[in-house]
DNA sequence: TCTTGCGCTGAACACCGTTCAGTGAACACC
DNA sequence: GGTGTTCACTGAACGGTGTTCAGCGCAAGA
C-alpha cells in the first residue's frame, strides 16, 4: 500500500518486514473480531474453522496461517477474555474505599462479568480445562488471568490486615473466587435452576467469608 | 432361546413381547454400560458413536435403534451420575445426627463426590446446560437429580429450625450447594491452580454459610 | 525480464452424527 | 411345512467437522 515500501525492503530495514508483519497482523484481528462475535453469538462450541472462514472471506485452510489451530484461536480469545475480566475486577474494587468492601467489589463484579459475558466465561472458565492450563503454563508476569487472582490476593491480603501471612491471604481470595464461580457457573450450566438469585447467593457467600 | 416362547408367542401373552423388551432393554444397558467406562476414561466429549459401536461389536447406525441420538445418552448416563450423587449426599447427611452437621456432612460429600467422579460430574454440570435442564424439565417426582436438591433443602429447613421459612431455607441450600459446585468446578477446570485445597475451602465456605 | 517468495485456494484425508435401503433370520399364521 | 411379516442389523451414504498440502497467481527483488 505504501509506495515507499519497496524502496525500503531494499535495504532490508526492519521497518518493511513489519510492515508485512502487521498487514499478517491486521488480518490475524480481524478473524479474532469475527470469532469473538461469532463466539458471543452462539458459543465458542458452534464455531468451526469453515464458518469463521466464512465470515472473514477466506478459504478455511487460509485460517491455518494465522493460527496453528482452532484451540490456538480459543487461547486468543481467552487472553481477551481475562483481559475483561480483570477490568472489571478493578472496576468493582474501585467502587469502595475499605479492603473488605474492595474485595466485595471486585467478587461481585466478577460474578457480573460471568452473568454479562456468558459465552466468554464459559469459553474461559468451563469450555476446556487446557485453555486455562495453558494460559498459567506461560505463567508470564503481565498476563490478565495471574494479574486478576494475584489482584484479589492483594485485597484479601488488605483484608485480612498485617497481622496475617499470605497463605491466609490466598485462602480467601481463592474463597471468594471459588464461591462466585459456583454461583456464576451453576446459573449458565442451569438458567432456570437455583430459584435465588445469583446477587442474594452472592450476598449471602460474601457475608459468610467477609464476616469476622 | 427359551423353547416354549413360541407357545406363549401365539396367545400374546405381554410375557413374550415383554421377553423381547427384555432382550432390548439388555443390550440397551450393554451400551449404556460401555458408554460410561468410555466417559469415565476419556470424557464424555470424546465419546463418539462409532467408537462406542466398535466397543460393543455393533455398526454405529445400530445404536440409533437403542437410543433417539447421542444427546439422549448423554441424558441416560445424567440420571446414573444424579442417582449416584444422591447416593453420596444420602451417605454424607448420614455421618451427623444433628441437622446442621448433616447438612456440613452432605454437602462436604457432595465435593467429594465431584472429585471422585470428575467427568461424570463434567457431564452432569458442565458439559451441557441442555442435559440438566431436561432433567428438571420433565420434573418427575422421584427423579435423583430432584430428590438431591430436596434433600438439601430437607437438610437446610431442619439446620435453620422451626421458625425459618421455606425460601430462607433453600437460600441455604442453594449457597452451600452453590459453594461446593464452585470448589469442585474450579478445581476440575484447572487442576493446578487453586492453591488451597478442595478440602480446606470446603471449610472455610461452611463455616460462612453455616455458623449463625 | 526473470526468479523468488508469499498469500491464498481447492481438493483431499480422516473423522464425526445421523439416516436409510436392503438383508437375513426369527417369528406368526395357514 | 410353507408363506408372509416383523425385527435386528449392516453398509453405504450425506453433510458436517479439523487439518494438510500441492499448486496457482501475483507482487517484490535481481
């Protein structure tokens, strides 16, 4: 597209490779868009390669190009999702100024993430175990999902106050977190089961765990 | 086989055509059978038709004479996963006399339960809201997946005493239930992430729920 | 102008769930 | 015993899936 390019790749510049690099990139978020809709849409469990392909205008091996393969687009869009994910979280811990009224923020924020991102949390958290495997195999530093539970071990450590070690700490966070996705995943595995409603269960588990 | 089944055959005695129910019914729990050593293996997700005709020495169009499609199988195998957990929940209400303790007991089995049984549980509650749903859907009374819930509530109403009303107690059901669903999916979700173990989260989210 | 490399396609492979015409044997009746 | 019917069962087929790959056309570089 740029005219200049040529004159560039000439030289070998980095410049020019890159901007090969990004024209591949570009294209590689436009198929991820179009499966996060498609995924948003019906379910990451809909979405087969021939549709997405589809749906972006190519042939379905030239998918393979972009992504080694369909699970390798799921861990994409999973990293999207965690990256919500931990939005809301600190979103929800914004909203108070205490640590025990933080922590309640940001779990009750994660269990509106879940109940406004159906097809997201299910595709994170209750799709397939090896996507979420995966993404803490990597274990890298700045990744959302280890940023959104070392974030509520943060909380749960100002919680808990000085006096208590983090063990203490990671055992509430991981309370918390444990009790909203039993509420979050028991209403998309069951829509009209559980008669509560998920912000009374929610109430109710946060009351026992915060309660001194 | 039997060499008076003809005689009987000629009068329509139901005693003959029942021994021909019989014999489907037979070969009907052979497959069922064999299509939950292959779930309990491999997941119900792995499980194909034709590998499960393979498995009991049938071509796969065969099956589809036993049952409707793989959904209804899937199904099938939720009624012996629901019966089975009842079973667990019976036995751990069991272990206390008093009601709060019964309650601590059946839903401490219930996770218990989950752990033992990881992908009779993944199907049960994970794999397909539609499996469950239709379970609940034909809401016959002696369904286990109903008298499992109801045993709960039983447990919750008799832990809150006389002068609690019904919602109160299946708010009291439904968290503890809620709760232990959460440790248990989480845990079946990601093996090696939460850090505290099933058994001490168990604790702390009773403690919450169930100490006044 | 020729060559190289790259993006892309279409066909193919091996599966999948599901359907269905056809087969052979067991049964019911004359 | 012969005959028509029912029944369990098979094998092939259809349309779908994920994935691979030879080959094609075009743009870039020599």
């Amino acid at each position: 597209m740029d005219g200049k390019s040529a004159g560039q790749a000439t030289k070998k510049i980095p410049g020019v490779l890159t901007e090969r690099q990004e024209e591949k990139e570009r294209v590689r978020e436009r198929i991820l868009d179009a499966a996060q809709k498609m995924m948003i849409e019906d379910g990451f469990r809909a979405l087969s390669i021939r549709k997405l392909a589809t749906r972006v205008q190519y042939s379905a091996g030239n998918i393979y190009l972009y992504f080694e393969n369909r699970d390798a687009i799921a861990r994409e869009l999973c990293l999207r999702g965690y990256a919500e994910m931990l939005a809301w979280l600190e979103k929800g811990a914004a909203t108070a100024s205490k640590p025990g009224a933080k922590l309640r923020g940001a779990s009750a924020a994660y269990l509106q993430f879940a109940l406004a991102r159906p097809e997201m949390y299910r595709l994170i958290y209750m799709d397939d175990p090896a996507y979420l495997e995966a993404v803490f195999a990597e274990r890298r530093e700045d990744d959302p999902a280890t940023r959104a539970y070392e974030l509520l071990i943060d909380l749960a450590a100002a919680t808990l106050g000085a006096q208590a070690d983090r063990p203490q700490a990671v055992k509430l966070a991981e309370s918390c977190w444990a009790a909203m996705h039993g509420i979050a995943s028991l209403k998309l595995s069951c829509p009209t089961f559980p008669r509560t409603s998920p912000e009374i269960l929610c109430e109710a588990a946060l009351d026992g765990l915060l309660k001194k």
